[in-house]
C-alpha cells in the first residue's frame, strides 16, 4: 500500500492520470451449491436469509429425536421450506445489515453451537425468554449487531441438524466461507466458533473431513473459539443423573441433549429411551455432534460422586436407577478430540482462544468439578495442542457458557482480536 501511495502521488506531480485500483471482482459460487430460496423479510435485525443445498454426493441425512425436540422452531421452519427436520445437506447463510458496505476488510462468519441457531445465539439472546441465554434477563441484540454497527461484514450459518454431525457441518461452513467469498471478491474469511461450533470451524481448517469431502481452501485469516471444548468434556457422564432430569421424558422434560443412559426410572417407571443416548444404540443415533466432543476428565478433575449411579454412569452398567454405556464405549463410537489435535490447525491461521470463568448458568447443573463456565472446563476451552499459531488467549470470569456470545466483555475481547 505504501508503494501504491508514492507512485499516485509522483503521478499527480507530472500531470499523469492514473486510473483507481479496480475493486474486487466476485467469483462464481461453486457449481455444487444450490440456492433454493432467498429471505428478505428476517426478523432480528438480520438483512437477509438464503437456504442452499450442497449438492456433493456423500451427505448423509441424520436421525432426529422421533418427539419433535429437535426439530426447526421458529422463523428457521420457514427458511427451511417449512420442513420440520430437514436434509442435513442443506444450511442457512444469514446476512447482517452493512455485509455488502461494512468497512472492514475481512468479513466474519459466526459459527453456532449445540441445539442453537444463528438468532438466538447472535443477533437476540432473549429468542427463548429470560434464563434461555444463561442469565435471568436476556438482551435483545448481540454480537451480530455488535460488530456490524462497527463496520463489520457479518455472515452467520445455521444448520440442519441441531446436534449434527461435525465433518458434515465443517464442509458446510467451507460452503459458506466460498459464497462469501464469491459475492464479495474477497480471499479470506475471519471464523468465530462457539461451543460445538468450535468443532466445524477447526475441522474446515485442519482438513478433519469425510473420506468425500473437501479439504481446507486457505481462507481462514483468523479462527476465534467461544468456550469451544479444544479438549473435549466429559458433562453429560460426569454428572448423568442430573443431566438426565431435563431430557428424560417420563421425568416431564424433554430439553433436546443427549443422555448417557439408554434406561432409567422415572415416577417408579423403568423407561428405555436408545433413541436419547450419546451412544449408537439398536440402530438410534441422533447425538452424533455431542458424541464428537467426548473426552475423560476423570484422571483429572473425577467424577461427581454426589449423583446417583455416578459410577456407572461414567464407566458403564447397571445401576440403581440406570443403565448405559459408559464415556469410554461412547469416545470409542466416534470421539473426534484426539483425530482434531492431531490433524492440526494451519500455521497460517491465527488461532484465539476465549473461556468463560463463572460455573453459574441459572437452571443448569453445573460442573463442579474443577474451573469451568458451567459447562467446560477452563482447561478445554483454553488446551491449544495441535495449533500450529496461537495468536491469543483470554479468560473472562464473569462469564458463563451461554453468555460467552453476548456478554460485553465476551463482545468487547473477540472485537479486539479480529482487528
């Protein structure tokens, strides 16, 4: 640029007339994806919402939870044709206002988490009411409209399947990084992950893909993870008893999250629920994303001892109350912590790091076991093995899990970072 300057300026002193450097010109979308609808009239501030279709051969579609619990709500059942559980070949790209006129010259994809979608955990935290953003009252905004009303080019993706599979779902957000690119002639894409999304957006990076897919494309500037389990986490075996009272049907919840159990008694009943567990059990699998997370923690922090069928929970039998598998059976059905690390991110890639520090998410059983945001551990949220350039980590300890996306000092440090 400093070159560029002294040459326009010795032009303008001899009287030559130099034409302006040409603006970038937008490539073509890749012929493997289909645009199949396009919604101007979004709610949430967004500008605009676009449904696409990854044509490759090699998606698989995925079990949904046959009850509904994860099934598209709200606006997103009308983005995606009014279907209730869509092809996971099939994804949103959401554009924030400004994502043609923003100022900054790299745009930002923000990458949601587990059971979320692109407006609850970026432009309204207070979609689901008070507690749903892991504090008794929610915002209204976030850090969609955080960053574009500072010039920001801001892109959202929002997937099929809430708790997807994350080779498939990394792809998608490759898709998403190539129509950005595309339609504003640019060559690389700032990546913001959080919780699961931390597992898609590092796996485009590292090439952690299907024997089908595509490896990364060199156009990730700067990846940001948000409480994203780098080296894995271990909740739902940890603390399986608690955790099972909000998904258990017959205990009168049905919050849509994996069980480490396949049975257990509710109200005196002895109930069988396979299509609820983290692990593949008589042909059910509709967790595949969670079980992509899973690592052991127990060497390290142990177990909660305080819940009932702890130790079965987490190594695997019959107890009192439960039955189920066990962490290990689970890691061993298809953990992908340790194939990340070893894959590694590109040294080219500007890894940053943020954890929350408060383990205080309002009706949430929270781990307790050692430093976490409720849910993660510090350690995980913060483990940089296999990343080939890190740039930067930051712990904020005022803040949960669900609040690591909206929080101001969550918003205020992840600005910094992508400047």
């Amino acid at each position: 640029m400093r070159l560029l300057s002294l040459v326009a300026a010795a032009a303008v002193v001899v009287g030559v007339e130099v034409a302006a450097p040409a603006p970038p010109v937008a490539a073509a979308a890749p012929a493997y994806l289909t645009n199949e609808a396009t919604f101007s009239t979004v709610a949430n501030g967004w500008a605009k919402v676009e449904r696409y279709r990854d044509t490759t051969a090699g998606f698989a579609d995925e079990q949904y939870p046959p009850d509904g619990r994860g099934n598209q709500d709200g606006q997103r059942l009308t983005f995606f044709g009014g279907v209730a559980q869509p092809s996971s070949s099939r994804f949103l790209l959401y554009s924030a206002p400004g994502w043609s006129t923003g100022a900054k010259a790299t745009p930002v994809l923000l990458v949601h988490g587990a059971n979320d979608n692109p407006d609850r955990a970026w432009a309204n935290p207070n979609e689901s009411g008070g507690f749903g953003c892991g504090s008794a009252t929610c915002p209204s905004t976030g850090l969609m409209q955080y960053l574009s009303s500072r010039g920001y080019r801001v892109f959202a993706i929002g997937f099929a399947h809430k708790q997807g599979e994350n080779r498939q779902q990394a792809q998608q957000v490759g898709d998403a990084i190539a129509l950005i690119k595309s339609r504003l002639g640019v060559g690389q894409v700032d990546l913001v992950g959080w919780s699961k999304g931390e597992l898609s957006t590092r796996m485009y990076v590292s090439s952690v893909k299907p024997a089908w897919g595509r490896p990364y494309a060199g156009d990730v500037r700067k990846l940001i993870t948000l409480g994203g389990p780098n080296g894995g986490y271990d909740y739902p075996f940890a603390h399986g008893y608690a955790h099972d009272l909000s998904i258990w049907p017959e205990c009168g919840v049905n919050i849509n999250a994996p069980s480490p159990h396949t049975r257990m008694t509710c109200y005196g009943a002895y109930t069988y629920h396979p299509e609820l567990s983290i692990t593949p059990t008589a042909g059910w699998d509709t967790y595949p994303g969670q079980r992509q997370m899973l690592a052991r923690f127990d060497s390290a922090f142990g177990v909660d001892g305080s819940q009932q069928d702890w130790y079965t929970t987490y190594y695997g039998g019959q107890g009192f109350y439960t039955d189920g598998t066990g962490i290990q059976a689970a890691i061993d059905a298809g953990s992908m912590i340790s194939t990340i690390q070893s894959a590694g991110t590109p040294a080219g890639v500007s890894v940053y790091l943020l954890a929350g520090g408060s383990p205080t998410i309002v009706g949430v059983f929270n781990e307790n076991r050692g430093p976490s945001d409720g849910i993660v551990f510090t350690t995980s949220a913060l483990d940089s093995t296999g990343i080939g350039h890190l740039a930067a980590t930051a712990l904020v300890g005022s803040v949960n899990h669900l609040q690591l996306g909206w929080a101001s000092a969550s918003m205020s440090q992840v600005t910094s970072w992508l400047a």
